[in-house]
C-alpha cells in the first residue's frame, strides 16, 4: 500500500478493522524483515493497509544526530541547546520509503491537514514540523521516530492473517513508546493470553 494523502484522507473519513491494533508476527511469518515483529496499525482500508514497526530499532541513528542530519537542528544549535529529547526512539518502521520519517505520537500534539488521528489518542505525523517542534521542546509528550513503514496491498495483510503469519491486539502506550523495545514481543503475545514460551509455528490451527 502506497501511503499518500489521498490514501489518509480516505483512512479519516472511516475506521478500519485494524485501525489502532497491534499486529504481532507468529514463527509461522515466512518473511525474515517482519520476524518478531510488534508493529502499530495507521491504516487498513479496502485499498491495502500500512504500519510502523515499534520494536525494531533503527541502528546507530540516535534522534539528535537525525535532528541535525535532516537539517531540521544546526549542528552548533545541538552543542549549544544540549540533546532535544534523548528520549525519543529511532525505529525501523518497514521496508517502505525507508528514507522517509514518519512520527506516531500522543494526542497532545496536532498540525491541521497533517496530522492523522488514529485511535485512542494516537496520532501519526510525518512532516518536518514535527521534528522542528519535538528540538523546540514544543513536541508531543510521547512519540517515536520511525524510518519507512510497513505496506500491504488490497487483500495482502488478510490473507497473511488467515495463513497463520500474524496475530493481533489492542494497541496500548506501552507497546508503542514503552522503553524496553526488546520485551515488546513477549508483552504483546501476554496481551493476547499467549505465553511465549508455548508459541509454535501451529498457533491458530486446532
């Protein structure tokens, strides 16, 4: 799925199934990027489906370095100011327009016409405003930084589902923001009632 502002337009004007879900992958998922994957759902419409992947950090990319590398932040401004927001996760987000930033935050922070609420008080940003206000000190409360993003065609992500390669859950701050990205998976499977230790490439098939 192509995401566009077309595509978001049409994700606004009506929710999803999987609007606000989380996908989480099983061992029977047969494609090696998505292996253990956690990722948040931004968009599943008749047109295909899109999604951030929140539990595979971006390597060696921290936010202040991104901050100066985008030319959102000088990096004499970065000496000067200290690091904006160390706390901000630099994350994977798919294999799609992975040169592309794309922000899922609180709700306490919106820009008109580019910003997407998508369910219980998250949003998705993926402009440069964003990024100049999080250095301000101006950003959302929580928020993480993801590079490129996750893309199914019309049908691809049911079919995926009915063949066993994901699970999914409700959404919640901790799956998305929380600190501890490496226990993700296992705290999404406990989610679903799944212990992790039990989890077989069977699951789903009596």
């Amino acid at each position: 799925m192509k995401i566009s502002r077309k595509t978001l337009q049409k994700k606004a004007a009506g929710r999803g199934y999987l609007d606000g879900q989380m996908l989480v992958a099983t061992p029977a998922m047969s494609d090696e990027r998505f292996a253990r994957s956690v990722i948040y759902v931004c968009a599943h419409t008749p047109e295909g489906a899109m999604g951030i992947i929140v539990n595979q950090p971006a390597s060696n990319i921290k936010f202040p370095d991104l901050l100066v590398q985008l030319e959102v932040l000088p990096k004499e401004d970065l000496i000067e100011i200290g690091t904006p927001r160390d706390d901000v996760r630099v994350m994977k987000g798919g294999p799609v327009e992975t040169g592309r930033g794309f922000v899922l935050h609180s709700a306490d922070f919106f820009i008109e016409n580019s910003t997407l609420p998508i369910d219980d008080g998250i949003c998705l940003t993926a402009t440069l405003d964003i990024l100049k206000a999080i250095a301000r000190g101006d950003g959302p409360a929580n928020a993480i930084l993801a590079l490129g993003y996750a893309g199914w065609a019309p049908g691809q992500l049911e079919t995926e589902i009915h063949g066993n390669g994901w699970l999914h859950c409700p959404a919640d701050s901790e799956l998305i923001f929380g600190e501890d990205i490496s226990h993700k998976y296992d705290l999404a499977l406990r989610k679903i009632g799944i212990d992790p230790a039990m989890l077989s490439s069977e699951i789903g098939h009596a």
